[in-house]
C-alpha cells in the first residue's frame, strides 16, 4: 500500500510536486525557502507552466481558508507574491488571473490580517508594469472591497486604522494600476469615483488636513487619504476632472460640511493644489454651478460656498485668460444680481453671503495684470444699472455692484490716468457720481480715490484740516497726466461739485473732499492750475 502512495506521489505532475514542497510540515515554520527557490527557477525555465503553478496554489489556499488554517494561507500568499515578483513582464499575464484570484479569496474573508496581506500584495503588483495589455481584466470587486475597508470601525483603533490604511492603498493600487491603461475598466466612471472619492474624503475627516508637501510615506490614514487624492486629482485629464469633483461636491453636502466650512476650504485647496495648471479654472466652474443650485439653500450656506469660492479663486486666476476671465467675473455678477433680486429685505447673513461674493471677485481680479484689471471694471461697470432708475432694487443693484468695482480698483496700481480712466469707464463713472442715493455717491468717490491715489497720501488727506500736509508724497505729473488733465479734468470736477451740492449730508462732503484733495495733489501744476482755480470759484 505503500508502495502505492509512492508511485500515485511520483506521478503527480513536477510543478505540483514543488509547490507541495514550499509547505513546512508546521506552518510556523513558515516559507521552505530552499524549496521556493526550486519553484521559482522552475518557473521561469518553464513559463508556460505558470498559469498551472497559479491556480494550484490557489486551490490550495481555498481549502485551507475553509479549513481555517491561516497559516498556511500566508505561505500560499507569500509564494505567489514571489513568483510575481520573478517573472518577467511578458508572461506576467499566464498569472495574474490565478494571483488576482487569490487576493480575491482573501480579501472576501473575515480575518484582517489576511485582509490586509492580500491588500499589501495587490499594492506590489499595482506597481509592476506590464507589457502585455489586458483586455479582459476587471477590478470592480476590488474597488468596492477597498472602499468598504476605508470605513473599518473595528473596536481596536489600531487594528481600525491598520485595515482603513489597507483599504487607501488598495485603492490607490487600482488608481495606478488603471488610470493609464485604457482597455481596463474605466476607473473615472461614475460608478467607481461615487466609491473612491467618498472613502478618502471619510479619512481625511477623522484627522488634520496638511495642504504643504506631506510626509514621504504618510504613516496615517488622512495624511495616506490625502496623498492618493492628491495623485488621482493629478492624473485626471480636462474631460475627467468632473468625474471626481462632483462626488466630492456630493459628499460635502450630504455630510453638511459646508458650515463651518474648513474641511471644505482644505479639501478643494488640495485639490487645486494637484490638479494640472491648465484645469484649474474648470474647478472654479464646477464650484459655481454648484452654487446655482443651491441657490434656495440658507444664506450660510451660500456663504460657506462663495468663501470656498475666494479662497481658491485666486489659485485659477492664472490660468484664466479671455473669455474665460470674463466668463467667471460674469457669473459671480449673476449670482450677486440673484441675491439682490430675491432679497425682500436686508438681512446680515444676506449681506455676509454678498460680501463673500465680492470678495472672491476680488481675489479673482487680485492675481490678473493691471490691463485686465481695467477690463473687469468696465465689465462691471456696464451691468451697474442707469443711476436715473431710482426704484429700491436698482439702488441695491447699483450699491453692490458698485462695491464689486471697488474691491478691483483696490488691486488696481495706477501708473497712467489715461488708462485707468479710459472714457468708456469714466463717462458712466461720472454720471454716477450725480446718483440721488447718498451711499452711491459714496462709493463713486471711493472708486476715483483708489485710482488716483498713487503716492499713498489717501490716508493723510483722510483727515480735514486746513494746516499743512508736510509727510504728503508729491511727484510733477507726468506730459500724459497733463493732457488727461487739461480733457477731462473740469468734467471730473464738475461731477464732483454737483455731487457736493445735491445735499448736505457730512458723508458725501468728507469723501468728496477726500477726492478733490487728491486731485490737487496729484494733478496741480504751472499748466494745471487754471482748472482748478476755476474748480475753487465754482
């Protein structure tokens, strides 16, 4: 009989004798290292025999996971990341299916520790290149696996986080593994990105955000989270970026983390961060369309968004040339519009979400050249309604988009009058200036002194008085300034007395003063004079 048992052993095909062999008597022994080195050899002498080698070893570890006997499933584990390893990349496909297999057996069982082997194993081979494309392969179940591990609450916050560590690098394995290989399944579908993004998004939660250069090897689950959010957003191309942004937006709001709105902050500047230059701008868009839709939402919600909106605004700015400046300048005007239409009356959190409006336009403007600057406030100034329309939502309408032009000619840096004061913008500007509401008129005065003041003497002249002004910075204006003087000059003074003279209310008289002041000592000289003494007399 025993006889027997020796010859059915010697019949048994080569490649199962060896794989028989690598197991220990005791399975914690581990590994027969000799033996795996016999296999190995063996491998590669005989590739065509991998596929076999593969599903053996799988086989093998089925029964044993049945069986319980984990250790031996390890060894199993072991063997198979080593033959990966070994081979060479053409013949990598003969077993990958059994490999892949394998990590799928015991990514399906309850043990973690097995769990995370098998994580750690895809990880190895998300990093091996292959040449030979796969056109049948999907990672479906390791997507969805990989996600449902991110959110693991086991009791042992160690063993929790060890298993969420797991699931993150699971999934920026499949990232790697299937972002440039177009005949795999697409991991921007919509499908897989309602998984991936939420998952890293519920790590990066439970700890601090660090929006710098991370860690080498991030040694906890937000920083990891954070690391592979940054490399998907890097990898997406202009046509997948959405893909991950509006799962992102859609997490954002189910989870209510728009107020207080830090994480939101954090979160898209990383995002901004990663994403390739020439994207950026379509992260802006996407933001705005999110915030059309929640136009019905509470103001403090709105406001979160357009603050999210002007932190990362200025980030896009760079990239946004032409119409597409415009484009984005527009929008914000929109949505200022629409709050001031539908606002019945006043309230602070209506005001707050209009000043976060305007100051994103501000940030926006902030990060463009002097020249564009001067196209933003035209822009603006052509959708400021007739100051001759005196109805209360008008006035509304003229107040803060005239405010918004305020917050650009603030970044403005006035070298020549003439073109920061083309007739286009100045004319409208004018006739502004003699609106009947005291606070436009106000705001008209500021706008002409952010653009005149180019010496900084705005704040000394703040305060009237009739001794001198010794620390005034006064500079000869320059032949252009001279000509633009001697054009436009008595207009500009001519709008200002009748702004004067309206009423007397002490608002409207300090900032005209204000203004007049400017003019005088930016402007006056031997060829000037004559328009402003004629300005005295008026």
């Amino acid at each position: 009989m025993l006889g027997c048992c020796g010859c059915c052993s010697a019949l048994r095909p080569r490649y199962k004798r060896l794989v028989d062999n690598i197991f220990p008597a005791n399975p914690e022994d581990g590994l027969v290292k000799s033996n795996m080195e016999k296999l190995t050899f063996y491998s590669l002498r005989s590739p065509e025999k991998l596929d076999r080698i593969g599903e053996y070893l799988y086989q093998r570890a089925s029964k044993d996971i049945y069986r319980k006997r984990y250790k031996f499933v390890e060894i199993a584990m072991e063997a198979m990341d080593l033959l990966l390893m070994a081979c060479h990349a053409q013949i990598l496909n003969l077993f990958v299916e059994s490999f892949l297999r394998m990590v799928q057996k015991l990514l399906e069982d309850t043990n973690p520790t097995l769990q995370i082997m098998a994580t750690n194993s895809f990880v190895r081979f998300a990093n091996i290149e292959e040449d030979t494309p796969s056109y049948h392969r999907r990672y479906d179940f390791f997507i969805s696996k990989f996600s449902s591990m991110c959110y693991g609450n086991n009791d042992d916050m160690e063993l929790r986080d060890s298993i969420r560590m797991a699931g993150i690098k699971g999934l920026q394995g499949v990232i790697r593994k299937t972002v440039s290989d177009d005949l795999v399944a697409n991991i921007w579908e919509k499908q897989h990105m309602e998984k991936i993004v939420p998952s890293l998004l519920f790590n990066m939660q439970s700890g601090p955000s660090k929006t710098t250069d991370t860690e080498a090897t991030p040694s906890t689950p937000p920083l990891l989270a954070e690391a592979v959010l940054r490399e998907l957003v890097s990898r997406a191309s202009f046509g997948h970026i959405k893909s991950v942004l509006k799962p992102l937006l859609t997490h954002l709001d189910h989870h209510k983390l728009w107020v207080p709105n830090k994480f939101a902050i954090d979160t898209f500047r990383i995002v901004m961060i990663s994403i390739q230059p020439q994207y950026s701008y379509t992260v802006v868009e996407t933001l705005m369309s999110h915030l059309d839709q929640n136009l019905t939402s509470s103001p403090k919600t709105r406001t979160s968004l357009a603050v999210v909106l002007s932190k990362i605004i200025a980030i896009a700015a760079g990239e946004s040339v032409g119409p597409s400046a415009l484009d984005i300048i527009n929008n914000l005007l929109m949505h200022l519009k629409t709050s001031v239409s539908t606002q019945h009356e006043s309230t602070p959190e209506e005001t707050q979400y209009q000043e976060a409006l305007i100051n994103a336009l501000g940030e926006f403007a902030n990060h463009h050249p002097d020249y564009q600057k001067i196209e933003i406030m035209l822009f603006i100034m052509n959708t400021v309604p007739d100051p001759s329309n005196k109805s209360r939502g008008d006035q509304l309408l003229q107040n803060i988009l005239l405010k918004s032009l305020l917050k650009v000619g603030t970044q403005y840096r006035t070298v020549s009058y003439e073109k920061a004061f083309p007739v286009s913008f100045l004319q409208p500007l004018l006739k502004m200036a003699r609106a009947a509401s005291i606070p436009i008129r106000v705001i008209v005065m500021q706008i002409f002194q952010q653009l005149l003041d180019r010496h900084q003497n705005q704040h000394l002249l703040n305060v009237i008085s009739v001794s001198h002004y010794p620390t005034l910075t006064i500079e000869s204006p320059s032949r252009s300034d001279i000509l633009f003087t001697h054009k436009y000059g008595s207009n500009i003074l001519q709008a200002i007395i009748e702004s004067m003279s309206q009423e007397n209310h002490l608002e409207v008289l300090k900032s005209s003063y204000n203004t007049i002041a400017l003019v005088v000592v930016e402007m006056a000289c031997g060829e000037t004079v004559q328009e402003i003494l004629l300005f005295i007399l008026g």
